[in-house]
C-alpha cells in the first residue's frame, strides 16, 4: 500500500503582494524559459499571481487547495496564443513554491 503524502502548508501570509509580484516574475521567466518567450506569457503570469495573492489574503496556506484555485480559475484564461495550459501553469506554480521553501521535488520527497 502507498504512504500518504502528507499536505505542504506555506507560512500564513505577511505580505500577500510581495509574494504575488515574486510569483510573477518568477512565473514569467519560467515560462520563458520553458519554451519561447512571448507577449501572453506576462498576461498569464499577472493572473495566476492576481489568483494566488486572492487565494492567500483569504487565509489559503495548503500548497494543494492553491494549485487547484489556479487550475480552476485560469480554466476561464485564453491560451489559444500559448504553448501552455491551466495545468501547466498550476504545476509551474507549485514547483516554485516548493524551490522557494527548499523543497526537494524530485522523486516522490
């Protein structure tokens, strides 16, 4: 039988700005790294940190509840000028977040 995994809880949130402009950026150059930069990776960056500061300063620290708050919600984004999709951009997210609290992801720890 497999183990658990248990939940990943951020800190409660002090500066729910501060963490969305880092998430911006960091999400933008991700996504132009990823692939090629283009205009609509800033457009997606903004929204998935507008997504996450919201999420936040309404008291969300699960790491989980977070990345599906972003799948849910970047459902209604236009990626048609994109090579990425909610999903992406929610598993994008999670794996900055865990970088961002040394978080080994790798492997399964």
């Amino acid at each position: 039988m497999s183990d658990v995994i248990p939940p990943i809880t951020l800190p409660p949130a002090h500066n729910p700005e501060q963490e969305g402009e880092w998430l911006r950026a960091s999400l933008q150059n991700w996504l132009n790294q990823e692939f090629i930069p283009e205009a609509v990776n800033a457009e997606i960056a903004l929204r998935a940190s507008q997504i996450f500061v919201r999420q936040r300063m309404e008291g969300e620290n699960d790491l989980g509840a977070l990345v599906i708050a972003i799948v849910t919600e970047m459902e209604m984004f236009d990626f048609s000028k994109s090579f990425f999709s909610e999903f992406a951009v929610a598993n994008a997210v999670g794996d900055l977040l865990l970088d961002s609290l040394g978080i080994d992801r790798c492997c399964g720890q």
